[in-house]
C-alpha cells in the first residue's frame, strides 16, 4: 500500500510540476501584459515538434532538443509579439480573438510539415530507479528535478536580476515605469516570449512520457488556465499550489474514484474557488 | 455539414462520417434530404440509435462480426479477467456492452471497467491499478493520442508482460507515438488490417504507396473507405443510374470481392463482413494472427 502511495504522489508531484511550468508562461504573458493566450497549447506542441525532430531529423540528442525547444519557441514569441500582439495592447477580446487565430495556425502548419500521425520521442532516460518503498520511473524523476530547478530559476530572475525587477517595475505601473526611462515595448516582447519560451520547455519535457500530436496542446492550455485562475492572477508563485491541486489531485483522485469524476470534481471545485475566492487562493501577502 | 454537401454542391452521395457521435446527426440529416451515406468506420452496430436508418449505409465491421469472435480467442489463449479502459463516449461504451456479453458468454470475468475523459493522455494513476486489479486481459477503446500514451506509460512502469494488451482504435498511424517496444504484441481485430494476404489488397498497397509515398498511412479506416467506393461501383452497376434513389437501391444488395475479401450489403444496410485478428510487430504494424469467418447482420431492420 505504501509503495502505491508513494508512486501515486510522485505522479501527482510530477504532473504538477509541468503544468506549473508551461502555466508559469501563460500567467508572465498574462500578469505583465493583460494578454490573455489562448495560443499557449500550441507553443507547447511546437515545443514538443522541436525536441521530437531534433533526435528524429537531425541524428542529435534529445538534451540538445531540450535546450532548442524554449529557444525556438521563445522566437516564436518574439515574433508574434513583435507582428500581432504589439498592436493589441489594451484591447482584451482581440488579443483572445488573435491568440486563437494564431493557435489554429500554428496546429495547421504543425500537420501540414509533420502529417497527423502521433510522434514518438524515445524515453533519454529508460528504466527505473529503486527508491526504496518503489520503484520509479527514472525520467519521471528527472521531469520532477527538472521542472521544480526551471521554477527556482525563474523566481530567483524575477527577485534578484536587474532585467526581473525592471519587468516588475512595468508590470505595476507601466506609465511610471515608461517615464523613468524602462522601455515598456521591449519588456513586453520580452515577457510574451519567454512565456512562449516556457512553454515550449513544458512541451519539450514531457514530450517522452505523453503522445506528441498536432492537438496535444488543448488539454495543457485548459489546465494551465485552471491553474492560473485557481491560484489567482496576483502572484506568479500562484501557480505552483494552482497546479498541485488542478493536475495533483486529479491524479491522485484518478486512482481512488473514476477518471472522469476524478476531473468532474476537480473543474467544480476550480468553480466554486473561484467564487468565493475571486483573487486566487494563494493569501494576499504573497501578492506583489 | 450534410446539408450544405448535399443542397448547395449537388452531392447525390455522401462518404462519412467517422465517429459514431456525427453519424448519429449525420443520419437524421439523411432522412430529411433523401440521400445516401456510406459509413465506413467500425462501430456499435445494432446498439446505435440510428442503426435501421434508410439511408445510411454501414460499411464497417460491428460487434457480432468482430467482438465476438475475437473475446473467445482472448480467452483461450490468455485467460479469463478482463479490465476495460475506453474514452468516454458512446462508441467505447457501446462496444464494452458488446464485449461484456461475449466474456459472460464465454465464461470470463470483467474486474474492472474504466472511462477517461476523451484525449486524455495521463494514464499514469490508471496503470497502478488495472494492475492491481491483475487481468490476463486489457481491452481498450481509448483513442486518438491515447493509444501512444498508454503504451508508453506502461512500458515505463515495466507491466507491459503482465497481461495481454486489445486495442480496438490502436491503428497504424496512432502507434508511432510510442516506441517500438512499447507497442510490440498489442493484439486487435479488425475488417481490414495492412498484411492482409490477397492479390488485391497486394496490388493496392503498392499502387497506394506508389502514388502517396513509401510512408503513406494504411490504417484499418483505409480498406473500408476502399471497400466502399467499389460496392458504390457495384450498386451504380446494378441500378443503373446515379440518382440518390437508385444509388440507395443498388446498394441494397451490393457486393465486390476486394481488399477484404467478399463483402455484401445483405440486411440492414449493414455490410456482411470477416475480420481479422492482428498483433504488432516490431516494426509497428499488425500481423494477422487468425481471420475469422464473415458473420450476416441480424435483420431485424424492417421495411428498409
């Protein structure tokens, strides 16, 4: 019995863990910007084309597609930023209108280079691992090291670097911080493309333990946003107990009651979260 | 959809759909417009709601010509406890009632019985505990991703050599997402599979190949949509004309010896058909194992 336990919770651990990556992204692009990104599922599919084609097209190692996979996605970003979103700013519903757009069209283009069938990327890190109690999944234990070292990393840049605090700075008051002389066109590109960048990492990590297809992305864009809404839009550290209770306790429910209730009861709750707690569930001293 | 195919573009046959959720409007949309569809996908034969529909010609395999002869096999050869894992929806459940009767029948057990929401691609709390539960057999009818994730996952938990492995919507195409050893012994049954040993379905291969590359899909929707095509052949043959109604008459009773083998449209606008068991290989496509012989619907659509 302890030994399901303990797997069960490393699974939770783990699925949470990536969620709260590729929902950290969706959350910097909302939280700095007031972009709403409904093309977020797809950065995560092109994130997980990149770390499939670099081993299957170009003979070189999943780990050089881990570390191309955030790189291109984040031009992506850049890019888009750059040509559409730029132009959007302040107007909610169109920047949702044009996210979608760009969503269908990169999912399009995704099938139109790489056909509909369901891509394979080896596992870089087969067998298991004895922990003990169980037995687990090596690369599992990587995603979780891995993902929760992403998340340290991205926090520590906010805190402590000079570009993190002047990105707050716009973030709290754009005007003010324009005046001081922070150029608040180029923080923007910068944040919609390192939220891009994230998840594209996201797709990239878990592309070896999931079916990398043209629409792998909708499921993650749904519970990104769960996981934003859930933990509140007030502090990007939100999603880290947002996506622990969205993607955790599904999984651990999963196990006990049926998947599908298991999801009921998790989207319910969300529901009711956010009614009774409209700012998230994280307490307001974490807000910045 | 079947509106515009039919009043604006003049359709006097429609091809389609796929899923059983859009035949089910599409039929209804039959009625009303007097035209002909000819579906060429498996599905939950007489459990559908639009199963004695006039128009709609059901051109895949159902459960009498598939389930259940396969399940005794799955017995023989692996034993009695099934677990069931399906996508939820009406084709997995519809089919699951199928398979539940064959293993009652069979004298088999079924231990558990599981949906997941459609594209689910997470199995990794589900695998603990069909394990637990311990079958000889996995019988799945999750589709699209799920196919790849779930072998993949459980091959990574390493309980792949813990009981066999069905799945019915585990086609060539979707396998590729998971490696080769992954997928290797998957067992399922099918109308038509790609090794399929006759002189036509030889020569479509490679004629299918030659046209659409070496790496062109042929999955088990591929020799049905094929099929259909040569009984419309047929039934416009045998009316003699191409309006909808003399479409729909011919094919009442069309029938062509192809890729897979004899079919005829005998009853219930639902085709007479043999299937085929396959199991995977090393190289992810489904060696046929056994066929199994072509079964009649039941008949009991009246006055169409």
């Amino acid at each position: 019995m302890a030994e399901i336990a303990i797997t069960l919770l490393l699974n939770a651990l783990s699925a949470a863990l990536a969620l709260s990556l590729v929902a950290l992204g969706l959350a910097i692009i909302f939280g700095f910007m007031g972009v709403i990104n409904l093309a977020h599922g797809a950065f995560l599919t092109v994130g997980a084309y990149v770390v499939w084609m670099v081993p299957a097209k170009l003979g070189l190692s999943f780990w050089v597609g881990l570390v191309l996979a955030p790189i291109i996605v984040g031009l992506i970003g850049a890019l888009i930023e750059r040509f559409v979103i730029r132009y959007l700013y302040d107007r909610l519903l169109d920047t949702i209108l044009a996210t979608w757009g760009i969503s269908l069209a990169l999912v399009e283009l995704v099938k139109l280079a790489f056909g509909t069938t369901s891509k394979s990327v080896s596992n870089p890190l087969r067998g298991s691992v004895d922990l003990g109690v169980t037995v687990y999944p090596t690369y599992r234990l990587f995603l979780i090291g891995f993902c929760l070292a992403i998340l340290v990393a991205v926090f520590a840049f906010f805190k402590s670097t000079d570009i993190g605090v002047r990105l707050r700075a716009v973030i709290q008051d754009p005007d003010a911080a324009s005046l001081q002389g922070l150029n608040k066109t180029r923080m923007y590109q910068y944040s919609f493309a390192s939220g891009a960048a994230l998840a594209g990492l996201g797709g990239a990590a878990i592309a070896p333990i999931t079916t990398v297809d043209p629409t792998m992305g909708v499921t993650y864009l749904l519970e990104s946003f769960f996981a934003v809404i859930l933990g509140g839009t007030g502090a990007l550290i939100a999603v880290v107990p947002g996506s622990l209770i969205v993607a955790g306790s599904t999984n651990v429910m999963t196990f006990i009651i049926s998947p599908v209730l298991a999801q009921t009861i998790v989207f319910v709750f969300v529901i009711v979260a956010m009614i009774i707690r409209p700012q998230g569930i994280v307490p307001e001293a974490w807000h910045e | 959809m079947a509106d515009r195919l039919v009043s604006n573009e003049g359709a006097n046959v429609l091809m389609g759909p796929i899923s059983s959720a859009n035949r089910v409007a599409v039929s209804s949309a039959l009625e009303r417009l007097q035209v002909p569809s000819l579906y060429a996908s498996q599905y939950e034969g007489p459990a559908a709601d639009d199963y004695c529909s006039e128009w709609m010609f059901q051109l895949g395999d159902i459960p009498s010509q598939k389930i259940e002869p396969f399940v005794p096999w799955l017995i023989e050869e692996h034993g009695d406890s099934f677990y069931l894992l399906g996508d939820d929806y009406s084709w997995p459940k519809q089919t699951n009632e199928a398979v539940k009767q064959a293993v009652d029948d069979g004298g088999g057990e079924i231990i558990g019985e599981e949906y997941v929401s459609l594209d689910t691609t997470d199995f990794s709390s589900i695998i603990p505990r069909i394990e637990q539960e311990d079958p000889d057999v996995l019988f799945m009818t999750i589709t699209g991703g799920g196919p790849a994730a779930m072998q993949s996952q459980m091959q990574e938990q390493g309980i792949r050599d813990q009981f066999a492995q069905v799945g019915l919507a585990h086609g060539q195409g979707v396998l590729q997402g998971a490696s080769p050893e992954a997928t290797e012994g998957v067992y399922s049954c099918h109308a038509y599979l790609e090794g399929i040993e006759n002189d036509s379905n030889t020569e479509f291969i490679s004629k299918y190949r030659d046209k659409h590359g070496d790496d062109a899909l042929v999955n088990y929707f591929t020799g049905p949509a094929y099929n259909a095509i040569k009984l419309l052949e047929d039934a416009v043959d045998r009316s003699g004309g191409s309006s909808p109604e003399d479409i729909k008459q011919g094919l009442q009773g069309a029938s062509t010896n192809s890729i897979m083998g004899e079919t005829i449209i005998e009853s219930d606008n639902q085709m007479t058909v043999g299937t085929f068991l396959g199991q995977v290989n090393s190289d992810q496509k489904y060696d046929i194992v056994k066929s199994f012989d072509p079964v009649s619907p039941t008949g009991d659509c009246d006055d169409i």
